[in-house]
C-alpha cells in the first residue's frame, strides 16, 4: 500500500476543516468576539466549542485577549492566518449562494458599491485561475 499523497489542502483541513471550527472564523470575521455570542450565532454545542477555540488558537488562527477578570472572560479575534481565511469563506459562500438549496443567500457589497462576485488572477499575468489552467511544479 502507498502513502497518501502530501497536501496543503489536507493540512489546511485538519486545523479549519471541522464545521464547527469554520463556522467560529466566520464569527469572527464578522466582528463577533465574545464566546456566548459566537455559540448562538453558530448553534455550536458549548463543550465543542471551547474545544474549538483551544484547538484553533493552539494552531495560530485566533487568539484570545482576557476583558474582564472576576470571572474570568475572554474575546477571540483572528490573528493573521485567520485574517488569510476570509478570502476562503467568501469563496465559500458564493458557492454556497449558487449550488445549494440554502433560501437565504448571502450577499456582500464591496466598498466600491458593486455586489461582490470573487475571481481568482494571476498574480503574474492577470489571467483568470479556475483550477483547469494548473499544473503541479516539479520539486527542485
């Protein structure tokens, strides 16, 4: 038997791959810090989701900073790596807008006016990147 393949993608998804953990980064790009309203706004049970938070700041996507000390209570923003993933999220969900059966689409307005739709370019060439313009780099 051979060994699966190496990939980025499957390392990406053992850190943000799990529902609950996307959905957090999506709490949290969309301003929400604190962890009651992260839960409510996810439907995430309470024990997973400070799994969650452990696990994603373990791995450098979030971090919490201590707002008030008796109790002690946190807020969560995204560190850089999170901030990386809201290109992703928003990728996600225009395909979610177009392939399922979801009745509330999400719409975003870019601050230019104009209703988001994402492209990907060449960052070389301006070209537009669909994934069947690729091919994998030898390794030197």
């Amino acid at each position: 038997m051979t060994a699966p393949r190496a990939c980025t993608i499957a390392a990406s998804l053992a850190v943000i791959g799990e529902k609950w953990s996307i959905l957090v980064v999506r709490e949290l790009s969309l301003g929400v810090h604190r962890f009651d309203t992260i839960q409510r706004n996810t439907g995430a049970p309470r024990d997973i989701l400070a799994s969650r938070l452990r696990r994603l700041e373990a791995e450098g996507v979030i971090e919490k900073r201590l707002y008030q000390e008796r109790p002690p209570r946190y807020e969560y923003s995204l560190t850089q790596a999170g901030d990386e993933l809201r290109p992703i999220l928003l990728a996600l969900s225009e395909w979610g807008n177009r392939w399922t059966s979801e009745h509330t689409h999400a719409r975003w307005v870019h601050s230019c006016g104009a209703e988001l739709e994402m492209h990907q370019t060449c960052a070389a060439c301006g070209g537009d990147v669909t994934g069947l313009d690729l091919k994998r780099a030898s390794r030197t």
